[in-house]
C-alpha cells in the first residue's frame, strides 16, 4: 500500500463523515478542490473568508419563519453574519448563542404599513431531527481565509448554515496533542471568526 492509502483523509476524515451521515443523516460534502464561489457554488460562499453558509442561513430563516417580507430575512441575515472586532471570542460567543438559543429580533413592515417586532427561528428545536426543518451537514477540507492567513479545518458541521462543531482529526500515527496544540490553537489565532 502507498502512503496515500493511509492518508488522514481515508483513515479517518471519510469515516468520520460517513458515520455522521449514516448515523446522524447529515448530507456530506468534499470542499477541498470542488467548492468554488458564489451564489451556485458548492456551499454558496462568495469568498473564503466566509465561514457562515448565508444561502442556507436565508433558506432556514424562510423555512422556519414563512411569509415574512425579504427585508425582515436580510436584517436577520446581517445580524447573523455580524462582526464585532472590538469584542473577545467570547463575547462574540455569547451574542450568537442568544440569537440562536432566542431568535434573531427584527423589526418590519407588513403588508398593511404597520411595524412590526419578531424573533426569527434559526433552527427548529421543537423538531430538531425533521430534515424539511433542519438541515445538517458535514464539510471536510473547507478552506477559510483569516486576515493574514489561509486555513484548512478537517470537519465543520453546519447546522442551517451556521458551523456549530469543529472537529479536527488525526491519523493513528500522530498523537492527539498535535490537533490541539498545532491546529486548533493555531486556528484560533489566525481564523477566529470560524469560532463565532
């Protein structure tokens, strides 16, 4: 056998997305040389500095919040894909989790003229295995680009668009330290908007 039968990537990235997908019916893509961008593209990222999935984010915030004018699901979006360099990964964090634990507030007109105030769903924690609510998917080898440099995380699973597990594996032949103290500690420094 080459060395290439024993890459990481068959040894345990393959098997790793195929359990989630069998086990956990999450859909499964490859990103490494197939993505490409733009709103057709594999994941519909216009760049690889993007780490939320916006096409699946908008296509969630319809599913789960029909009947809503475009401009409440755009608000929605921004605040999703919202930024804050002044705030710690922490506080980024905690902002995040409240819009996905509590909705997203959005404020808009009806087709009446009036205002109105809404919280909008980003997942459905109600049916949270139903497939027509949720979709859940695995992407191995997706580049992500940080302010200076450019980074290859093994596994992120994207729940509606929003990468919510980071899984970094390594081979038998590698000790597990080299995930955390390498990569992820790495990752962290030089693309922290993946952990937002």
């Amino acid at each position: 056998m080459s060395r290439k039968e024993y890459s990481e990537d068959i040894l345990v990235q393959q098997p790793t997305a195929e359990l989630l997908e069998q086990e956990l019916q999450y859909d499964s893509v490859l990103a490494y040389d197939a993505e490409g961008f733009g709103p057709d593209s594999l994941l519909g990222r216009r760049t690889d500095k993007e780490v939320v999935l916006r096409r699946d984010v908008d296509a969630a915030l319809r599913r789960l919040n029909p009947g809503l004018p475009d401009e409440a699901y755009r608000e929605a979006l921004a605040q999703v894909l919202a930024d804050d360099i002044t705030k710690s990964l922490e506080q980024m964090n905690e902002d995040k989790y409240r819009l996905l634990k509590d909705g997203v507030q959005v404020r808009y007109q009806d087709a009446s003229g009036q205002t109105k105030d809404r919280r909008l769903k980003l997942i459905d924690f109600d049916d949270p295995a139903n497939p027509k609510k949720n979709r859940f998917l695995v992407v191995r080898e997706i580049w992500v680009q940080g302010r200076l440099y450019r980074r290859r995380p093994d596994i992120i699973c994207y729940i509606n668009g929003l990468p919510l597990v980071f899984i970094e594996l390594k081979r038998y032949d590698q000790h597990v330290d080299k995930a955390f103290k390498k990569n992820y500690s790495d990752y962290l420094d030089t693309i922290p908007h993946l952990f937002h």
